[in-house]
C-alpha cells in the first residue's frame, strides 16, 4: 500500500516544483541585467589604488632615509663600544687564565655527589 501511496503524491510534487522552477525562471532575466551591469565604482577604485601605491612609496622612502641616518649614527656608536670591547678583553688577557677557561662547576660537584652515593 505503502507504494501505491507514494506514486499518487507524484503528481503533486511534481506540480510544487513546476511553480518553484517558474518563479525563478522570472527572476532570471532581472538577475542576468545586474550581472551584466558594470560596477560604477571600478575607475574610483583604480584612482584609490594607485594613489595608495603612491603613498606606500613615499612612506617606504621617507623610512629608508630615516634608516639611513639612524644607521650612520649606530655605526659610528658600534664603532665606539667596539673599541671599548677590545680594551676590556686586552686587560683580561693579562690575568690569570683560570678567569679565560669557562668550566662546568656545578656538573663536577653533581657527579662526586652521585659518585659517593655508589
């Protein structure tokens, strides 16, 4: 029975889709015309685009001169704590040289902890 049913509300659904299928067939026509509509706002956007690019220049420009200056003056400031450096490493080569060899203390004192445990 259950079959027979189903084959009679057939016609029905296929009535349903008909009328969905005319109302979007209406539509289609008003659809297609703002598709095919050109964007008003396309040559204002190229204009924006270009004047961004414009500014994006000039900002990175000022920035590299900006750079450039800031550069010479570390240079010159680099230059200056270099030599302080070097200064502070010829004292150093003239003490004992126990301070110059850097040795793991703390890993000999933690294995003659384990080594009297054994």
């Amino acid at each position: 029975m259950n079959f027979v049913n189903a084959l009679e509300k057939i016609p029905g659904i296929i009535a349903q889709y008909e009328e969905r299928t005319a109302k979007l067939k209406a539509d289609v026509p008003q659809l297609e015309a703002i598709v095919a509509k050109q964007w008003g706002k396309e040559n204002e956007l190229k204009a924006l685009k270009s004047q961004l690019a414009a500014l994006d220049r000039k900002i990175t420009a000022a920035l590299a001169a900006k750079n450039e200056e800031q550069d010479g003056e570390e240079n010159k400031q680099q230059s200056d704590t270099q030599r302080v450096e070097v200064r502070d490493n010829q004292s150093q080569a003239t003490g004992p040289k126990e301070t110059m060899v850097a040795e793991p203390v703390h890993i000999y004192a933690s294995r003659r902890a384990f080594s009297g445990l054994r």
